[in-house]
C-alpha cells in the first residue's frame, strides 16, 4: 500500500496510505485535504486538482498526456516544471513515499 | 455569532458540502449540520449521464467527500432527512418528523428536480427521468434490458442530459431515438455550428435524431411506456423513455418560508438571499446580475463558486462569484468544454477543424467576446477562460486564425523556479 505525503497549502504535512491505483486526487479528497477542489470530479476537465510533485519523484510518473498538459496552462496558481494534476496520479508501490505539495488555490 | 452556534445547510449536494467545507475555511468553530434527503454522502453528479451510467461503478466512486473528511471537518451529516418548512421569525426548520432545528444561519442548497413531461401517460411507468444515483441506476438498467429485448430507448430532448444519455445508450448496445422539439440540438446554449456538430457525432454513431417532434402522449401498455406519440401523429415504439427536458430549481421551501425568488431564490454575486440570516447556492439559486438580469446557471463550478461565497456571506464576509461560467459535457469520445455566457451573441467565427471535430467557436456580441465552446480543443478552452477572467479581448480575425496565438494576449507568468 503506498504511502503519499501531501503538504497542505498552511504547511501541515500529511500521510495517507492509498490503494495501488487510486488517483492521488481521490485520496485527497476522501480524506478532506484543504489544498484540493477537484470540481471535475477527476475528468481532466477543471485543473482545481493541482499539485507540485517534489521533483525526485517526478521522473518516476508518467508523463503527463496531452489533455493533461493543456490544463496545466491554465491552473490558478504559478505553473511549474513540476506541476501535475492530481487526478491523472496513481499510486503504485514504487511512488511509497512520493510528496506532493497543494498551492496556495485552486480556483 | 459565537462557537456555540450552529449553521444549518439545506440539502447535501455539491453545494452543500462546498458550504460546509468552506465554513470551517472561513473559520467558523461552531456546529455544523448537514441534512440531505438522499441516502447517500455527497456525491459528484455529472457522471451519473456520462462514464457511470454506462460502467456502472460502485457508488462509493461518485464520493464527494469521504467520511474521514466529513469527520474531520465536524460536519454532522444527516442523511435521508427532508426538511418541510423554514420558520424565520424563530429561526428554526421543521423536519418531515416535526422535530426542529434551531439555526444561528441558514444556507439554502437544496438543488433542482427535473421538468416532468406535460402529456398524458408522463406517470407510466419506464418513464424516466435524471436527477440522482437511484435514477441513474434504473435508466442503465432500463438500457441494458432494452439492449438484450432489442427494444430502442427514446430520449425526449436533445439538451446535454438527454445526448449524455443517448450516448451511454448506443455503448450499451441499445437502438436510440431522440426527439428534440426545437430545429436543432443544445439550441439554447449553443450555435448552428456545434449542433451540427453534434448531429453528425450522434447520427455517426446510429442515434436517430428527430426535430421538430413535439410530444403529444406516452402510450402506456399495462401501465408501462410502450411508445411515443407525437404532435404530427407518429409513433416511437419505445422499451424507455427518458425525458431530459431540463431541470428546475427546487426553491419550494424557501418560497414558502417568504424569501424572494423568481424561478429560483434570488441572490446577488456574494450568494445573499433577502433575508440577511440565510445564504443560497446552487442549482436552486437566480443570480441578480449588476444590470438587474437574473442569470440562472446550473454547473458544478456554479454550486462550488456560490458554495463558497455563502460560506463566507453566514460570517459576514464579501466574496462575489465572478469568474466566467464553465461547463462541460462528454458525448462517445468527443469533449465539450464551454466558458462564458453566449446569450444573445450577434455572431460566431470558428478556430480548427470541423469535419474532425476539433474546433471551437467564439460567440460575440457588438464586438466582445461572450463565449467559447470548444469541441476536442483542451487548449482553446483552457486559454478562453483565462481570456474571459481577466477581459482580454482577442478580435474576431485573432479568433479564427489558427495561427495567432491566443496565449500571446495574456501576460502569462513565466515560471522558471524549480521545486515545489
């Protein structure tokens, strides 16, 4: 069961343990983080599922696909060489003990 | 108000949860209490026309919020709990088993019903129409028997519900007719050019589209629909029928309760209502719009944005809603994304391929750009709405220019910093 830390926008770091191919957005949301909206519902429709991956982790993921790469041009907060969409992660044993950090909104 | 108050929020839908969520963002420390008349946590609806009808999921996968952040974010969830009436002189509302609640404020969301079919033979059974969980389970079942029984599924009304629906018909397997009143598809929302569009996606993928077809009466045998007949005299023999004729906002209690509402309760950008005790949000709510319009809108983003300006309207805080309306649809493997309002446009230029489709069409009026719908076109959508948020304004020459680069209008920050 892989573990992923994510830190919330006020700093607070928090542990969950997701099922091996649960979106790192589900996650969140099940557990009532604060730094996630996922108004799509993790259709890769809004962009309010936005995270920064700590960037040793990053060559580890899937490349972002094409769909996901232009909702990342339009996220609320900075974009940046490591921003992701929550919804298009999933976990896997190999990601225990991946970061993510939420920005400050989403929206 | 002090931490022994308590908010109540009317109905647990998107709006609800985002109310309820968003008051403790705020900073409220009092209780919280949550009813829903469903037997069910907050649950996202939009898949209930699109990939959950037809996979058929679990319903634990429509979560909202699950009950870890329900618990910790001290929301007492009371389910399958209606409420009948909302006393404002006491402050107080009136459970269907005559119990009541005191409330410091009151948040409205209680969402919006489907149009019933005006017609005889509308109360048969294999009438079906959309609103929640247990309706999409009966419509994928009703699919699924017409899909074995050979027997076709006849949609009434090509809104977003109804196409949603005939498309998770024809993945299914089933024979699908829609009747749609007007000339055309989606009519209300969009131009002659995504309808058509969209015509040809459905007629491509074996749905028979009717226009013009205005339903006269549901012929019922042994009480269940077995066909459709029209203003013109015709007949659809059906296996189903659902209607997608269009929702209305479900301000019943808030009417009675002697809020102000127009076909909706009434609030302004920072989700007010017209008693200084109680927010609204959602589907149930007409926006005032600052030239005197009222503007109804019935999206996820619409119930999250207006969520979060009644919670912060219950603490006495201003936070309007102003960002351009979103929404979107999923047909077979066609995406639609629309932001802006495009009501009332005076004209329409296209950017991208038609025949693929992958294009989008810019509504303007007078000059200004209203809207974009974008069929296929993840950037153009994504580019648009930044466009409408910050009122930049590419021309209409810009637009249709497939080469002019939307993006150069806008100062984007340029992120080079690494690390998160």
């Amino acid at each position: 069961m892989p573990r992923v830390t994510y830190i919330e926008p006020d700093g607070r770091a928090v542990t969950l343990q997701l099922k091996r191919g649960e979106t790192l957005m589900r996650a969140a949301m099940d557990a009532g983080l604060d730094g996630i909206e996922a108004q799509c519902g993790g259709n890769c429709a809004c962009a309010t599922c936005h995270c920064y991956v700590e960037p040793e982790w990053l060559d580890k993921l899937p490349l972002p696909s094409e769909d996901e790469q232009f909702m990342l041009t339009n996220v609320a907060a900075e974009r940046r060489p490591n921003s992701r969409l929550s919804c298009q992660l999933r976990a896997q044993d190999e990601l225990d003990g991946l970061t993510v950090v939420f920005p400050e909104r989403q929206s | 108000m002090d931490s022994h108050s308590r908010i109540v929020i009317i109905g647990a839908g998107q709006a609800g949860i985002q109310i309820a969520e968003s008051l403790r963002q705020e900073g409220f420390d009092g209780a919280i209490m949550l009813l829903g008349d469903e037997p069910h946590p907050p649950y996202q609806r939009p898949p209930l026309s699109k990939k959950w009808l037809i996979d058929g999921g679990a319903i634990g996968a429509l979560s909202l919020r699950g009950p870890a952040a329900i618990e910790r974010l001290r929301i007492t969830l009371r389910q399958d709990t209606r409420v009948r009436a909302i006393d404002r002189q006491r402050q107080e509302v009136e459970l269907a088993d005559g119990s009541r609640l005191q409330y410091a404020r009151l948040a409205i969301a209680t969402g919006s019903l489907p149009r019933a079919l005006p017609v005889p033979g509308a109360s048969h059974r294999g009438v079906l129409a959309l609103r929640g969980i247990a309706d999409s389970l009966a419509i994928g079942e009703a699919i699924r028997r017409c899909a074995a029984e050979k027997r076709r599924v006849v949609v009434v009304g090509g809104g977003f519900i109804g196409l949603e629906v005939a498309a998770a018909a024809r993945k299914l397997g089933a024979e699908c007719t829609v009747l749609e009143g007007l000339p055309r598809l989606m009519s209300r929302v969009t131009a002659p050019v995504v309808s058509e569009t969209f015509a040809q996606l459905h007629r491509t993928h074996g749905v028979q589209l009717m226009f013009g077809a205005q339903v006269a009466e549901i012929i019922g045998r042994e009480g269940h629909a077995a066909a459709v007949r029209t203003e013109d005299g015709h007949e659809y023999p059906a296996g189903v029928v659902i209607v997608g004729i269009g929702i209305d906002p479900d301000d019943l209690l808030a009417r009675s309760a002697g809020l102000l509402c127009e076909r909706g309760v009434i609030v302004d950008e920072c989700s007010r209502t017209s008693d200084p005790m109680i927010a609204a949000a959602g589907d149930c709510t007409a926006r005032r719009m600052p030239d005197g319009a009222l503007v109804r809108l019935e999206s996820v983003q619409n119930a999250v944005e207006q969520g979060k300006s009644a919670a912060a309207a219950l603490m006495g805080r201003e936070r309007p809603f102003v960002a351009a309306p979103w929404f979107w649809s999923d047909q077979y493997d066609v995406k639609l994304q629309m932001v802006g309002l495009s009501r009332g446009y005076d004209h329409v230029v296209t950017r991208g391929d038609l025949s693929k489709p992958a294009f989008s069409a810019f509504y303007y009026r007078a000059g200004r750009l209203l809207a974009v719908d974008s069929i296929n076109r993840i950037s153009d959508h994504m580019q648009s709405k930044r466009l409408l948020d910050h009122g930049v304004q590419p021309t209409p020459e810009q637009a249709a220019d497939p080469q002019f680069e939307l993006a150069s209008l806008l100062k984007a920050p340029v992120a080079t910093a690494g690390g998160a």
